[in-house]
C-alpha cells in the first residue's frame, strides 16, 4: 500500500505528534508498506531552524525507510495566538502543494495537532480522489475555545462549520480517546467510521534502566529527591501549579523540582520562578529526543499535569505510557479519562488539577510509601507492556485504514 502522511510535526521534533507519526510510519515500513511524509522543516516549539536544515521551499530525505518532504515553513515560537495561525494555515497550504510530487497514493492520512493539517488532508484527498483518513488527537476549536484564545463570533462559527465539514469528508477517523468518539459522533459521524487508537510507546526504546549517572553528575541532581514533568510547556498543562507547588515545599531542601521541555509558557514560567525567588526548581529547557529515556529513568516522581477545564477531561498526555513503560512513580493532576484509566488499572497516584496543596501532599505521600510508589510502578510497566505498546497500535491502526479502503471500493 502506499501512504502518503501529512504531519505538522516529525522528528528531530520531540513532541507527542512526531514521535508517534514516525513509529507508526517506522512500523508500516516494516511491513512492506510505501510510506510518504509531507512535513515542515523541523523548528518546533522555539522557530528556530534545527542543526543542518535550512528553510527552503521543498526538500526531501529519508527517515528509516519513510520518504520525507520537508516544506517551506512560517517560523514562528509556539505563542502568540495570531503568529500560530498563520504558521497552521501556511502548513496546510505548502503541505497540500508539495503533495503534488505523490502521484498515486492509495490512501491519504492526515493527523491533528494542528487543525489546519487535517483539513490539508481532506483536500489533497479530494484532488487526488483517493480515501482519506483523518487521525484526530486535538479538539479543536473547542480547546482553543477553552483556553480563552478565541471568542464567539465568526472566526469561531467558521472554525466549526470547518471541523464538520473535514469530519463528512473523512472515510474513517482515529482518535485516542473515548471522549473524542463521543464528541465527532455528536457531529453526525457514523460510530463505525472511528477507531480508537491509544497512544503507546516504543518499547525498544523504553523499558527499566539504571540512573543515568553522568545526567546527575551534569545537572547536580545527587542526592536530591526530583520532581519532574517532562514535555511541552503549553497553556494546556497548568504548571504554574508547579511553580507554587515548589514554593510551599522550599523548605524542603532535599526536593528539586525540574521543568524540561520549552513551549509557549517558558517565559512566563521563568518570570514566575524568579519573582518568587525559588532555588528548588529549575527549567532545564528542551532536551534532544535521544536522551529523554535517560531522564526518565533518573527522576524519582515524574507529573503528568493538564488544566483544570472540560476539554482536557477528554486528553490523554502519551508521557504516562513513556513513564511508566520505566517502571518510575507518576502523579498524574487531572481530571476526566486519564484519571480514570490511572486510577482503574492504579498504576500512578492521582490528585486535583492546579491544585498546589493537593500535589504537595501526594509527592510527600509517594517519598513516605515508597513501597507502595514501587507496587505502583512495577503494575504500570506491566499495563504498559500488555495494552500500550506502538508497535500493536500501529498495526491496528493500518488494519483500520485497510478495511475502510475495502469499504471504499
């Protein structure tokens, strides 16, 4: 079968989006599959070029088999409401035209984050006249809507007329929540058109391993009790909760507190840190992709944080399989259906959302019942294992997209 991908994001990126956009590509490959990628130039979340790219119209390589066409990008840092949506829309645009080089794909995927990418795919498909699959891991504009980065009006009303119209227009949709079917259903999308397709992680790449010695030795980490959250410093994820966390607990010197990643809320974060004059948190900003298993396997409490609205009841962050898939401690700080799934299988303690006190107190529970920390950890290595591993999920994935092409033809 040949593939052709859409995809706003692909490694060396190191969020959620282009990490499973390139296993799931890396796996069907594997199969004996013809993949394509249409992408930009790697630059997320800070607009800058990485290391031995440049900013051209179209270039091409390959990625573990998968053929890469990297287009023209707007680089912009992943804030400001205005720049972004220009950076979606001007994607879109060059991603629909560098998929003129594909001449006769069988089935055209796109995939949200961001909104913009999936309606690219929706068009390529149409002048192609080739089925089109739409992989949704982002509600939107109902999160932007959330977030308060848009107001009603006809900006929003256009939006929405928009998200309906890329749902009719889709042969079969993927999500990766319960919540999301919830939601496209209610949009008059039949339920045998959606499959739900977890995130996971890639478990060659994380499994139980030792401290990483020479990442505690750089960072100065020996003898600190660490605290961590790990990925995109975005509005979706409240860590200024974190911050203040970390002020109620500065008199415990023994606890260090780690913000890695970059992201929207950077400065904000780093403004906050520094007004309140905390010693016990740092951000270490973003790390390469390669060493993140070796983080995770030298902090001793890692967070998986979302905001405290609806929208981020329907989210599940791919970081909770990563982290447990190494057997680590997790609090998770949210509501909805990873909340649930956590405490169902109890594989990670869960508390309130924003809520400094109440994530105060579980990280002085996890230090105090390390037992219990562990037993935690261990069943979540083994759920992870058994439910969540990529290359399953992208099997069943591709099994999807070869029975709606059945049903298309």
């Amino acid at each position: 079968m040949r593939i052709l991908f859409i995809s706003h994001y692909f490694p060396p990126e190191v969020n959620a989006p282009a990490s499973r956009t390139h296993e799931h590509c890396r796996q069907w490959v594997s199969a004996g599959h013809d993949v394509t990628v249409v992408t930009g130039v790697p630059n997320h979340p800070y607009g800058k070029l990485f290391p031995g790219f440049k900013n051209r119209w179209i270039q091409e390589e390959m990625v573990d088999g998968i053929r890469v066409l990297r287009t023209w990008m707007l680089l912009t840092a992943n804030s400001g409401f205005l720049k972004r949506i220009l950076n979606f829309v001007l994607f879109g645009l060059t991603a629909a035209w560098a998929s003129r080089r594909i001449k006769a794909p069988d089935v055209v995927i796109a995939t949200s984050p961001q909104f913009f990418c999936g309606l690219s795919g929706a068009l390529v498909a149409r002048l192609k006249r080739r089925p089109f699959i739409l992989e949704i891991r982002d509600l939107w504009p109902k999160s932007i809507v959330e977030l308060d980065q848009l107001k009603e009006g006809p900006a929003l009303r256009t939006l929405e007329v928009l998200e309906r119209w890329m749902y009719r227009e889709a042969d079969g949709i993927v999500v990766n929540t319960q919540a999301f079917i919830e939601h496209i259903t209610s949009a008059g999308v039949p339920r045998e058109r959606i499959e739900l397709v977890y995130n996971g992680i890639d478990a060659n790449r994380f499994q139980p391993r030792p401290r990483d010695e020479e990442l505690e030795k750089e960072f100065d980490l020996e003898g600190r009790t660490t605290v961590a959250y790990i990925g995109t410093l975005g509005l979706a994820h409240g860590l200024a909760a974190v911050i203040e966390t970390a002020d109620a607990l500065r008199g415990e010197k023994e606890i260090l507190f780690l913000l890695i990643g970059g992201g929207a809320e950077g400065d904000r974060l780093e403004k906050l840190i520094a007004e309140r004059q905390l010693s016990n948190i740092r951000l270490i900003g973003l790390q390469p992709r390669d060493r993140m298993p070796a983080w995770i396997a030298t902090v001793d409490i890692l967070l998986v944080c979302l905001r405290d609205l609806p929208v981020f009841e329907t989210v599940i962050p791919s970081k909770i399989f990563e982290f447990l898939a190494q057997q680590r401690p997790v609090i998770v700080t949210a509501r909805g259906e990873i909340a649930r799934m956590a405490q169902e299988a109890d594989v990670a303690l869960v508390t309130e959302p924003e809520n400094p006190q109440a994530l105060a107190d579980a990280i002085q529970h996890v230090r105090a019942h390390p037992i219990e920390a562990q037993r935690r950890a261990a069943a979540g290595a083994q759920w992870v294992q058994e439910q969540f591993q990529r290359e399953h999920l992208a099997q069943k994935m591709l099994q999807f997209v070869e029975k709606t092409l059945e049903m298309r033809s």
